[in-house]
C-alpha cells in the first residue's frame, strides 16, 4: 500500500437523524425567539 492512500480518509462520519433534527430544532427555536423579540419591541415599543 502506498503511504498517500493510508493518509486519506475514504470513509464520511455517519450523521444520525438525531443530530439532523436537533440541528433543525435549535434553528427553528432561535428564529422564533428572534422574531418574538422584534414583535414585542415593535407593539409595545419598548
């Protein structure tokens, strides 16, 4: 075996759908809480 083909890594690391999912999660969270604070900014004019 050549030493160049022992350094490269063929293989990707699994990625589960939990990661997927909570990756999403966080997002959506985040977004949704952004969007309150500007609603709430916005009508009681804070």
């Amino acid at each position: 075996m050549d030493w160049r083909t022992d350094m490269i890594r063929v293989e990707s690391p699994p990625v589960t759908r939990e990661e997927e999912a909570a990756y999403a999660a966080g997002w959506t969270i985040s977004g949704l809480a952004t969007l309150g604070t500007i609603i709430a900014v916005w009508l009681f004019a804070i």
